[in-house]
C-alpha cells in the first residue's frame, strides 16, 4: 500500500529516497538510500542492489565510471519486479584527471600474467556479498602520502595504455605492515606475476579492496579482519621498480577513487595535478 501510496503521490515519500553527494565526480561513488520497497537502483545502464539495513532503509553504492559523461542524469529506484518507484536526478561532475608516464624496463613490460591472475582479481571486483562488514569512515592502509593518485591516464614508456590508474600508490619502505582499510574477509592472498604480492577483501555489500606488490603476507584466505588488522608488508614485486603501496578501492564492480573515502596527503615531491613528469612507480 505505502508503494502504491509512494508511485501515486511521491511527494509523500520523497523523504525517503535519498542519493548523495547530489553532485558526483567521475570515479566517485553515489550512495543511494531508499525505503524497503526499492530493491535496486539504475544509473547510465548500471543497476545496483540496495541492501535492508538495521534503521529500516534500504543502501546501495552506485559507482560512476571514471569516462561517464558529465551532466544531469536520471537515478531510478526500482522494486522487486523491477518497476521504477521513483527517479531522481543526479548531477555527474567532470574531474581533471591527468597523464603520467610510467617508465618500465624490457623485463617488467614482458611479464605475461600469472594463470588465473587476471581472472582472480576481476572476480574479486565483481563480488557482491549480501553481509555488510564495512563501516565509514575507512583508514589508510599506511601512513604515507600519495605517490600517484587514482584516475591518472596511463603510458607506459611514452605509450597509451588505453587505461587508467585504478587505484593509488602510496609512500612505502619494504617490510612496512598493511593495514586492512575497512573490515571483510579475506578473499585472495597471492603472489601474483604483474600484481605482485596481493591481498584482497571483500567489505561486503559490493565493496572490495586490493592491495599489491606486497613482499610477504599476515593473512590467509578466508580470514577474518578487523579495520586496521596487518594483512602483509610492503614490498616491490610484479610491475613494479621500489617498494610502494598500490591499494584498489572497488564499488560494485568497479575501481573508484579511495580518496573520497580516505583522506591521504599527497607527497611533497608528487607532481602537480595535468603535469606530464616522468615517474618510475606503477
Ligand atoms: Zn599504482
């Protein structure tokens, strides 16, 4: 009744759909708050699961790819059969992400994936689990500032990639405890050719973390953490030339910007943003 209530008169419920921020940069994530009768939401083609949560509301996280259009676009909240209860727009912002040029020598641009490396992280950044274990705000995996940040284009020796950084490196000495940036199980404890040493966690509710080129690890698979836990230790191995952190964090499929949810100081040495300097880290 309240739905019927809800589609006829939405002004009566609109209090009770809710995404935020109203204005969303690209890589960013919105989080999307609805009553118990939406089930989902979609936006540019992209539908989310809400999750039940202990206040009585339903909670998504949509993420917004890094190359979405900017502009005002419809947010559609759907129910169990997939009917639109309500819409509501949403504001997509254009980020200035840079270039940087990554240079690599013959070894390191010849390493081929590990069997299964690929697939195992990608997997990983598709889980969806239904127990949520994530609490805001998160904390950095380490102390130190940012070498790169998130969302810079790739060249590798001069060289598109086509792709972007998904994640970002972090100042690191080897051996340097990780630390678990939210709570979750531990889904991946490998060592990996290109990513090298590799932590994954899945947070729950479609949030996931990666954390690579680790030099050894302090966790297992299907372990346990707490916020804040040791899962490994700072390393250089894979697709990487100094030890240094490099740490995804992945919304429903997708690597978004882990500094909209942790505040972490770039370095005083880290380029300026739209500069083109020559860097040796991944
Ligand atoms: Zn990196």
């Amino acid at each position: 009744m309240r739905l019927l209530i809800c589609v006829l008169v939405p002004l009566l419920c609109s209090a009770q759909f809710a995404a935020a921020p109203h204005t969303v940069g690209q890589g960013e994530v919105l989080h999307v708050t609805g009553p118990r009768e939406a089930q989902s939401a979609r936006l540019l083609g992209r539908t989310i699961r809400l999750f039940p949560q202990t206040g009585g509301e339903s909670l998504g996280l949509m993420p917004v790819e890094i190359e979405a259009k900017p502009g005002e676009m419809p947010l559609e909240y759907l129910d169990g059969q997939g009917r639109v209860v309500h819409t509501e727009l949403v504001t997509i912002r254009r980020v200035p992400y840079r270039e940087q040029n990554v240079t690599l020598g013959k070894a390191q641009v010849e390493l081929k994936p590990a069997p299964g490396e690929l697939e195992t992280v990608r997997a990983l950044r598709q889980t969806v689990s239904i127990q949520r274990f994530w609490i805001e705000p998160f904390g950095p995996p380490l102390p130190g500032c940012v070498i790169s940040p998130y969302g810079v284009k790739r060249l590798h020796n001069g060289k598109p990639t086509g792709s972007y950084h998904t994640g970002l490196d972090q100042r690191g000495t080897e051996g340097e405890p990780i630390h678990a940036v939210a709570a979750g199980v531990v889904r991946v404890v490998r060592m990996f050719n290109i990513h090298g040493g590799t932590v994954g966690i899945d947070h729950g509710q479609g949030v996931t973390s990666i954390y690579l080129h680790q030099a050894r690890f302090a966790v297992q698979e299907g372990a346990t953490v707490k916020a804040g836990d040791i899962i490994g230790y700072v390393g250089s191995t894979g697709r990487s030339t100094a030890p240094h952190l490099h740490w995804n964090l992945q919304v429903n499929g997708v690597a978004v910007n882990p500094l909209q949810w942790v505040s972490i100081q770039p370095c005083a040495s880290a380029e300026p943003a739209n500069s083109k300097k020559k860097t040796s880290k991944r």
